[in-house]
C-alpha cells in the first residue's frame, strides 16, 4: 500500500511507531530523559547522525517523533519539530533564522505574546518589523525593504477573526523570496494547509485546537527541511523541546481532530447565524457568514469557518463587562478551542494593558467579545448566550 495516498483521517490514526515487543495497539508513551547505545561505534555514528536514532529527549524522543510525523503528514510538510508551547515554537522559529539587522514584515494583528516579541524582545537584537495592515494587503509589498526575511501571518486572526489572502502572501514571498511563516492555530491542517499556499514553515500552538480539550500544553513547526533543520539544531542547543507526555496526549489528540473541527464549526456557524440576527449585537464576524469582509477568500482557502467568532456587543465596554458576568454555562477563560465553549471581552481583559488606540490598531474595539464555540449540545450554548445578551 502507498501509504502517502491515505486521507486526512488515516494519516492522522495510522502514523505510528513501530510495535515493541508487547503488540500493542495504542501507542505507548516513552518516558525517558536518555537512550543507551550497543557500544563505542554506535555511539560515535550516532552523534555524527550518521545513524537516526534517539540520544537524548531534548533532541528527539519516540514519542515527540511520532506526533510530529503525524502533523507534517496532515499539514503535507517535509519535516518539523515540537515545542514545549506554541510561543516557545513562534520564538525559536524566529530566533534560529534570524540576525541581528534583519527585517520582518508582519500581518498587524497577531496573538499578543508575538507582538511582544516584534515590539519589545526582537529590538533588542536589532530586529525590526512592520506591519501591514490586513484589510490593505495591496500596501504588503511597499513594507518590504532589502533586510527584510520573513513574511508572518495569522488566518483567521486572534481575535479579530479576520482572514488573509494566504496565496497572495505565498506569491509575494515568492517573488521577494521571503520565508513565509504562518501561524495556523485558529484553522489547524483540518481546515487548511499553508504550505499549498506557498508557506515554507508552519506553526501551531497545539494547546488549542490540537489538544482541543484543555489539558496540555505544546507546540510544532513544520516545513521544509532544510528550515527545519535550522529550527531543530537552534532548539537541541537552546532546550524548548515538548515533553514526551504531552507529546504523547497530542498524538492521540490528532486521531480525533478531524471529527472534532467537523463539529467545532458546525455549531460555530450556528451560534454566529444567532448572533448576526440579535438586536443587541452590532457586528459580528465569522469567516463563513456572507457578512465577512473577507467572506470570498475563506471560502477559497478554508474547508470550514473554525470555531471562533467576535462580535461587537452594542454599549461598549460596560456592556461587555455585563455580558461576561451574566453567562452561566460557557466559561470565561483564557484558553480557545476546548471543547467547551469560552467567552472573553478582550478590551477588559487580554488587551486592557494597551491604550484605547492601541487596541483599536490591533482591531479590539471596547464592545468586542470573542467566542470559541466547543462541543456542548448547541442549543443550550445558544441558550446561554441569549440571555446573558438579554
Ligand atoms: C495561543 C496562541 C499562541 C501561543 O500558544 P501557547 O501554547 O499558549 O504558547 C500562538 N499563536 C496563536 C494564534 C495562539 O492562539
């Protein structure tokens, strides 16, 4: 059989390590700092890498392997490496392919602690970005200038739920050959696959969506090769690595994602078709509601919306204050893509250390509310929002 051929699903259940003596049939989990070696010469041609083997669980571990085999199958990718959070993924992507002096041009809504990094840490090594503002992706290229070495981008964005013309993006990196990064944490490979695109690496925090029940977290970059093989040298000598535990929870997570994202969006799409048609909400986006600025390009490059959707509660800041403190079934939490259903004012909360226009650049309006719609019966999640909206 050509393994290569199998479906999305099959690639996700049947890439697995070899049985061990035991037959297992569910992957075991390898907790185990060290690997020992037959003998000098194994030892020798094993540091070369002239043998591919486990040495040490910084490196590589049995069970670190398997879920990024697995992930770079599903995101149709050469090679990857996993991370111990999706932030420590982001960093080091960055921090392996960058120098001091070089340039990235970024998509200007980006999830917070990457901000951070473009704003406050990469400065400091004398590394600069831009950002574009993502309703003028015709401006993109008049940011490029002959340092610059990264193209990143978010789609659909956190928390704006906005989404970027990723082919656009993969055809000016192309022409300015540019490595493009995308972050796919809000879509996962379910619902696209970047690389098709023309992205040479992507990232994820597997936390969310991945994992999808709020019990670990982790990260993964994949793409091709010889980024990779950057990426995974800066990582064996500077210790993010995931640890085998959660790598072996993501692992099985990966069996189930594809039934999960199926109705992840199922019930998003109708919680956003609620909220579209409420008196109380001013605006609403969700990438596959015909509203969305960007609805011809979601529809071109998504399989399905995803789960999350921001509205604008009319009444402001108060209003949205009012609204978390009467939701009784859905949580407010930090954390999207659980499967239950969380609900977050970012102005009050995740935001409230930027200024009114600060926020508003990032596209946090003081009445935006962010929903990740989980697994519960979508009526009672319905349910709760309308009164907590009464
Ligand atoms: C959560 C998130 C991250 C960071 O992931 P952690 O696992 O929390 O470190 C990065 N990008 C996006 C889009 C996210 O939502």
């Amino acid at each position: 059989m050509n393994t290569e051929e199998f479906g999305f699903e099959t690639q996700a259940i049947r890439t697995q390590l070899e049985r061990t003596q035991y037959l297992e049939h569910s992957v075991p989990l390898y907790l185990s700092s060290s690997f020992v070696f037959e003998d000098a010469e194994d030892m020798r041609a094993s540091f070369t890498e002239e043998k591919e083997r486990n040495i040490y669980s910084r490196f590589s571990n049995p069970n670190t392997t398997e879920f990024v085999d697995k992930i770079c199958k599903m995101e149709g990718a050469e090679a990857g490496y996993a991370f111990a959070t999706g932030m420590a993924a982001v960093y080091s992507t960055f921090a392996a392919l960058l120098n001091a002096g070089d340039h990235i041009v970024s998509a200007s809504s980006v999830f917070g602690s990457t901000h951070a990094l473009f704003m406050t840490y990469f400065p400091k090594w004398n590394i600069e970005t831009s950002y574009f503002d993502i309703n003028k992706p015709e401006t993109i290229e008049s940011f490029i200038k002959p340092n610059t070495k990264i193209l990143y981008a978010e789609s659909p964005t956190n928390p704006g739920v906005d989404v970027i013309d990723m082919q656009l993006l993969g055809d000016i990196a192309k022409k300015h050959n540019l490595i493009l990064i995308i972050d796919n944490c809000f879509a996962t490979p379910y619902i696209q696959q970047p690389i098709k695109f023309g992205a040479h690496l992507v990232v994820h925090s597997a936390t969310k969506l991945i994992d999808g029940q709020g019990r670990v977290l982790g990260g993964v970059t994949v793409g091709s090769e010889d980024l990779i093989r950057q990426i995974y040298l800066f990582s064996r000598n500077t210790g993010p690595a995931l640890s085998p535990f959660n790598a072996w929870v993501l692992s099985k997570s990966l069996e189930t994602l594809a039934v999960r994202v199926e109705k992840h969006c199922e019930n998003a799409l109708k919680v956003a078709e609620f909220l579209e048609a409420h008196p109380n909400v001013n605006s609403i986006k969700y990438p596959f509601l015909k509203s969305h600025p960007q609805y011809e390009i979601a529809k071109k490059q998504m399989k399905l919306g995803g789960n999350i959707i921001a509205f604008e509660i009319k009444g402001g800041i108060e209003a949205g204050r009012k609204f978390l403190n009467n939701i009784k079934l859905c949580s407010l939490s930090a954390n999207i893509g659980d499967t239950r259903t969380i609900v977050t004012h970012p102005a009050s909360t995740t935001h409230s250390k930027l200024s009114e226009q600060d926020q508003l650049a990032v596209g946090i309006t003081q009445g935006l509310v962010r929903v990740s719609v989980g697994l519960e019966t979508v009526e009672d999640v319905i349910a709760d929002l309308k009164q907590a909206l009464a």
